[in-house]
C-alpha cells in the first residue's frame, strides 16, 4: 500500500512539473502577441491568460483543469508502467 501511494504521489509531482513548465512556456511565448493584440493566450480551445487594461490575468480555472489532466495522465502512464513492469 505504501508503495502505491509514492509511486503515485510522484507520478503526481510529474504530472504537476509538466503541467507548469506548459504553462509558463506558453506565456512567455504568446505573452507580446496577446499584449499586442488583446487575444488570450489559448492551450488547445481554453483561455489560460489574457489581458484586462493591460494587466495580465490568469485564468485558474482552466489552468487548473488543465492541470489536472496532466496529472491524471501522469499516474495512469506511471501506473500502466508499474502493472506492464511487474508481468
């Protein structure tokens, strides 16, 4: 049971790594195009940030269903993983 619960837990601190990284890659590259333009920064078909009065906000409801996502991919490939392993 022990083992279950750090294999997911790091798969989790994966999956929560990659979903961050993502999100600050796709910022710091859309971050002039949206100033410039006034359109939000999209992943997929979701607004993750945009600018009001030329201030940037973040979108964290997205973002966090996002992220959530990630995560779960992150532990059902690391649990996949484990089970493929272990046969």
């Amino acid at each position: 049971m022990t083992r279950i619960a750090i294999r997911v837990s790091i798969a989790a601190l994966i999956g929560l790594g990659v979903s961050i990284t993502t999100f600050s890659i796709l910022i710091w590259l859309g971050y002039e195009q949206a100033l410039t333009s006034g359109e939000p920064i999209q992943f997929f078909t979701r607004d993750i940030y945009q600018f009001e009065n030329e201030v940037g906000v973040a979108n964290q409801n997205q973002m966090a269903i996002l992220g959530a996502g990630f995560m779960g991919i992150a532990i059902l490939v690391g649990e996949i993983g484990a089970r493929l392993k272990q046969k």
